[in-house]
C-alpha cells in the first residue's frame, strides 16, 4: 500500500534548506539524470495534483510547470524522498525529448575529462526558436 500525501509530506524536510529541497528529475525508462531544480511544499503539492514536474524557480522567485513554454513537460511515474527528507527523485516520462531550456536532452551535457570540456550533449531544439527571446 503506497503512502497518502499527507504521509510524503511528512517525510520531506523542507525546513533544513530554507523551504527548499533539491529535486533530481530522472528518466524512468532509461534511467538517465535529466536534471536538478527545486522545490518547495506547494510546488510539490502541485505537481502531485497535475501529474507532471512542478518546481520552485530561484532565480524567477516563482513556480515553473516544466514545459509550460517549450512543451516539453516531464509527466510524474514515481517520486522517491532520500534518508534525510531534503532530497527528491522524480522519475518522470520526458515529453519532447529535452530537459534543458539550451535545447539539450539533459543538463548535465558538458563533460570534464583531463581537465578539458566536451560538450556530449544532444540537441533537441533550438532555444531561439521556442523561448523567442
């Protein structure tokens, strides 16, 4: 039997990062690390009511639904709360195929091997195009 909301939200420590927690959103199919945002108890709450990755923008100070101007939203398949409660991994069904507003697949694109940066990233879509910045 899985837990209740209000279960999992006893299990989250939000206090210890200041309201905060650190959000990891993993693909459930292939397992790859998409990327690391942040979250807050509404962003949470929301993102258990809509099905999909809700999070907590620090640097907009303001929620973001992942997706909500590229398309590319990441639906909720399961949510794991780490020992300490300040940490989340969501395993989610990446929509669109990228997870990084540069247009990228993943976050983590840039690889240091001997000290040199190689890009291994795979390009989705152009940024330019779809933020129309």
């Amino acid at each position: 039997m899985s837990p209740d909301r209000s279960d999992l939200f006893s299990l989250v420590d939000f206090e210890k990062g200041g309201g905060l927690v650190t959000a990891i959103a993993q693909d459930d199919a292939t397992g790859e690390i998409l990327m690391v945002a942040y979250m807050n108890a509404e962003s949470l709450r929301r993102s258990l009511e809509k099905g999909e990755a809700v999070y907590w923008s620090r640097s907009r100070g303001k929620f973001w639904h992942k997706g909500e101007e590229s398309g590319n939203v990441q639906k909720l398949k399961g949510i794991y709360v780490d020992c300490d409660g300040d940490a989340l991994v969501l395993r989610v069904e990446q929509i669109g195929g990228a997870a990084c507003h540069t247009g990228k697949r993943n976050c983590f694109f840039r690889r240091i091997d001997r000290g040199r940066v190689e890009d291994v990233g795979v390009q989705v879509f152009d940024p330019a195009e779809v933020y129309k910045k």
